[in-house]
C-alpha cells in the first residue's frame, strides 16, 4: 500500500491583464468547480486577468489556493492566494506552473499562456482548453496528442475527471 | 484595510542523506510546533533527512506541508507532502525554497543547507541556525547581520516569534 | 561614447529529434550565414536535430557556437558547441535561449520551439519563422506584432538583418 | 576519438559592490593569466567588483569573457563581457555559473559568493579559495574536500592547471 497525503492540483492558466470578460467568467467558475471537487488550485498567483478571477472563484468555494509568482517577493500576488511560491524566474515560472499541475486548463489564450501549452505539451502533461481561439485549436491539436477541447466549464470539469480517474 | 488570506510559511531546511540523528529529531519537533502555530511548513520536498522529519512533524500535529521538489516529477517525494511543487530545477530550487518561506531555518549543516543559508542571506531574509557546528556559526553571523542562533527548538520556535511579530 | 565588446548573438531555435530534413538543411544554411555576418549562434546545444545542424553550419563558417543546455553536466551536448552553457533547468531553459538571443529564429515547429516562440513575444523580443506550418504562421501572427515570417534561409538572414540595424 | 570544440570555461566568483581593493587586484590578474592560458572566462556579468575586474583582466590579454547575468536584459552588464547570457533567474544563476564552470575560483567573500561555493561542493565541483577569510576556509574545507585553499593568484592558477589535467 502506498498512501500519501498529496493533494490532487489543477492548474488554471490564461491571460492576465488582457484577459477578455469571458475568460474572466469562465475562470472564476472554473476554480468554484475545482474547489467543490476538493482539489487546489494552482494560478501565476497574481491579482490580475485569470489569475485573479479563478483563485476568487475558488475561495469563494472556501477552496485552497496557490500562487506561483514571477517576482523575488509576494508584491502584486491575489489577495486571494493563501499559498504563495516566490520563484525570481521570470517567465520561466511558467514551466513550474505546468509540471506542478496534474492537469492543465488552459482558460482564454495570450503568449504566457500559449508558453504554457507548449511546456506542457512538452512534458506529456494532459492540457485541456477553454477559448474561441479556433487558430490556437488547430495549432496545438496538431502538435500533440494530449490535448482536449472543451466547449464550456461543465465540460472542462468532466474532461478532468475523466483523464484524472483513467490515470 | 489590507486583508488577505496567505498563510505565514516557515522553511524548515538541513540535510538529505546525511542527517544526524539529533538534525531529525529536532526537525520533527519543529515541524510538530509550526504546525501547532497555525504556520504553513516549506521544505525541499523529498523523502529523506531533515526534509522527510520535518514533514512528518508537521503531519502529525496536522499542519498543511509544502515540498519543492528538485526534479521534474514527484518521484522521491516525502508521503506527507501535501502541495508538491514541481520546478525540474535542480539545486537552483534552493532559491524558491528561501524566497517563499518567510523565515528560513536551517536545521544541521549540509553543502545544500549551507547554499540555501547564503542564498537567504543574499535576499535579506532572515535565518535561524540550530546546529552544533560553531564554524558554520561563525562564518554565517560574520557575513550577515540576519543570521539568528538557536540553541534549540523551543529558542528556534521563540525566535520565529518574535521575529515574525516584529516585521 | 559607450563602447564595449558585446557580440551580436542569433538564437536558432528547432526541432530536436523530430526535425524533417528540410528543417535540417535549413538550419545549417542559418548557422553558416550567421557566422559569415560575424554573429555568435545561439542553440539549445543539444548534438541532435536543428541544434546541432545549425552548429555544424556556423563551425564550417569558423563561428562561435553556445549550448545552452537542459541538464546538470555537458552529456549529449553537439561536438561543435564552443561554449556550453550548463543550466539544470529542463524545459525552462528555453526562456535563457529566448533572453539571451538578440534575435530568435524559429526553424521548424515542435512543443519546445513553440514554447520559444511563446517566451520570445511574451518578453518582446523579434522572432523569424521560417517553416511551412501555416497553422503556426496564423496563431503566432495574431498573437503577437514582432512576428516575422521568412520565405526562406536568405530571407530569414535579410529580415535579421534589418531588424538588428533598425533597433 | 572524440574530438570536439568545446572550451575550457573557468568561473571567478566573487564579491560585486562589497569586493575589497585586495579582491579587485586579484581577480583582473586571475583574468589575465586565465586568458594567458587560452581558457574562457565565466562571471556573473555584472560591472561591478569581482565580476569587472576578472573580466577587465581577461579583456586586457585578449580572452573570450562570458557574464551569466541575473536581470531580464543586458543592464548593467560589463563593458568587456564578450557574450552575455541574460537568465532572469536573479541569484538561482549562480547555479548556472557553478554548473557552466570547469573549475570555480572563489575570489573574495560575500553571501552571493559563499551560495556559489556551497552549490559547487554540491554539484561536486573543483573549488578554489583565494581569499584571507580563515573562517570561510575552516567552514567550506570540513564541509567538503573538493575545496582547495590558494595562497596567491599564481598558487590559483597554478591548482586549476593540476586538477584540470588530472581529470
């Protein structure tokens, strides 16, 4: 038997300070819904775009919350984010973003966010994505096989369940 | 009013494979207290020495315990880790350990350990020493200002105290 | 008048393993023409796939080669890399190769290029496509103003050109 | 046969803004005589302290210098830094420029410097001790034996040609 005490993470990536109104949607019922499954919720930890909006959704479901920042200090993390990672990495945080989440939602589309498909797509990590960005659909889908469509939160959710349980 | 829902994190770091056998017993009993303060516990994740005690301190007075690991997966990761954070950074993940604990301390004395104590005194934060190494002491206090000694876990606990009331 | 000896470096940027032969070919025609213009070529520095074309290619022109490299010691890095530099970072390291380019050429597609690509207009920095995937031609033109496509290795050379000369 | 271009890369670290008169004399003559015996120069970049100096020496006998520099961007870098490698990783590159070095000669004292030490013994590399820190010497020689004690730039140098050809 071989019990452990870690906790399953989602991540939520997408655009901060560009993030359109649906993505800010989307991102705050995405992290309602992953705090209602008991998972936590890992964003870039900063209080801007979808960030921001899924670590308030996921609060609001009393949900544990973590932010994996840019910076050499917690200065612009969500007020909202109880566990804060200091990285000093830049952009090259986003790589710890992805290995740290079992599953990759990707929720809206900007460079950082695009970065973050592709290192996850890289490290066979399961990426799922939320947008009407059909470019970036085509895009990543032929690249790799581990990625999956979702055509609304309900169906983010149900395509993690589903690739968590056939682990 | 600026309130936020971050927890305080206390980093707890010593040896791997090289730990005596007084390095764990007090890093179990300082993981045992943070927890009993409602304090978070950061360590560098894996499965062995200072890191491993700590956790299972931690663990056993049911505190919330963050490990940051240095591969690229969460092969070797202590069983009572909660948040494992993946960085695929090697011993560079030193820094983040340093950056996200809001007080480091350094329990024995280790190549890794004595990297994570300079690079906490490189950043400003402060650092408290519990060990029997008097050279390690004098080096460290010589270097900086920042550099607390503890002559044991209750002064280590004390220490956190009142620096942590003081910022 | 502020002089110093900094050398223009040109960050080639491709396939590992899966590169099609045409993006080999590509590459070494790149890495050549970099070094006859007297600039330092830039690779993942890996003895595989457009890393090590490119670097054969400036070696054959009597150029300067580094590798920036994802593990922790000099194993499998190309015969004809001058300067390797030795990162421990994985994936991440493709923000280094990105940073430290002061233009990025894109040679082909995969997951690590695209992550390239990501990190480069995330941080402004100039980028060349030079491929025939026009799926990535279209996402990355609409993500990002400072994407350039080339036609081919002449043009990708012109347009480095002009971009180095305008800034 | 295994014939390849790779350079020797000798790393001086070393104190920036804190660097004693006696460090800045030693360490432009270490560049110089580095550059004498046909090996690169690697620095953390910076124009300031040990860093400057070292690479001012090694410019002044025509050596190739490379910084590993901490920020996003080439501000700040020296003058006389012939390829600079822009991390964005803040002091996680010190682990970088341990890693990228054949041998490291720590040149002076300082926090910055003693991470360096620490993550060379860790990563098992040769370190070299110019310094008159008898503190720093007890400390770093108990805690590994790959550390070895200069009396003098030439002694310096003269250490770094015994262990590179017996390796």
């Amino acid at each position: 038997m071989n019990q452990h005490t870690r906790k399953t993470i989602i991540g939520i990536m997408g655009p901060g300070e560009q993030a359109t109104t649906t993505d800010l949607q989307n991102a705050y019922q995405l992290g309602q819904l992953i705090a209602q499954q008991g998972w936590v919720l890992l964003t870039g930890g900063r209080n801007v775009g979808v960030m921001e909006a899924a670590s308030q959704g996921a609060k609001a479901a009393q949900g544990l919350t973590i932010g994996i920042l840019p910076g050499n200090n917690t200065s612009g993390v969500s007020s909202v984010v109880d566990i804060a990672i200091v990285t000093d990495m830049g952009n090259a945080r986003n790589n710890i973003n992805v290995l740290s989440s079992d599953i990759v939602i990707a929720c809206g589309m900007s460079a950082g966010t695009a970065s973050e498909i592709a290192l996850a797509v890289k490290s066979n990590k399961s990426v799922i994505l939320l947008n009407d960005d059909l470019n970036s659909q085509d895009f990543f889908q032929k690249l790799a096989p581990n990625i999956h469509i979702a055509h609304s939160v309900n169906d983010a959710i149900a395509l993690t369940q589903s690739i968590l349980f056939n682990c």
